[in-house]
C-alpha cells in the first residue's frame, strides 16, 4: 500500500507524468514487500514552493507513504532514486528536493483495514 505525491514547481505533461510513475513503480520495489501493483501516485506541477527562501529554481517535494515500516537503508535507496527521477525528468536538482516518508500502522482499502 506505498502512496508517492510528488509536487513540484515545474510543468508536469501528461507523457512526464506517465514517465515518472512508470519508474516510480519499478523505484518503489527498492523497499522490500512493496510493488507497483498497489502503488498510488499523485502528481501536481507548476506548485508555488520556496526552497531556502527562494523561489527562483525548480525544486520539488515528495511524500512516501507506507503501511508498515521500512529500514532507513532502504528509504535511503529510494530517495536516491526519486531524486535521480525527478532531475532526469524534470530537470530538478537532488539538492532540491526533499522526500518525506510517512510509515502508517493502519491502512484502509476496499471497506476493510490492513
């Protein structure tokens, strides 16, 4: 049940988008148990966000939602990877970025809880 929302103050076309969640999805099984089948993604460009209080470059921020806990190792490598996505597709420096993982113990689908 892993979510990744990626906000980003670029541009994001339709073929970028569809890009990104495709290496999302293959990124996402860096942390052991998670698949694209149950990945969700969400993406919004042309976000107003300020970097260092600045404003003046592209720069992004993303959550990961997991159910369940994920090693720091692991995170580690998919923060990499986000990163690496966001600067090949978008042009957005790593050290622009942030990602932000958020570990739930309680995850709901389908009318029932995992």
């Amino acid at each position: 049940m892993p979510y990744i929302g990626t906000r980003a103050t670029v541009a994001i076309s339709p073929e970028k988008e569809a890009s990104i969640k495709k290496q999302l999805g293959d990124a996402i099984a860096l942390i052991p148990g998670k698949t694209e089948e149950w990945l969700m993604c969400e993406f919004s460009g042309c976000c107003r966000l300020w970097f260092k209080g600045d404003n003046s470059a592209p720069c992004a921020y993303v959550e990961v939602k997991l159910l369940g806990e994920a090693e720091p190792c692991y995170c580690e490598k998919l923060t990499a990877a986000i990163c690496s996505i966001l600067s090949r597709e978008l042009s957005i420096p790593a050290d622009r970025t942030y990602v932000k993982f958020d570990e739930c113990k309680v995850w709901g689908w389908n009318n029932i809880i995992f």
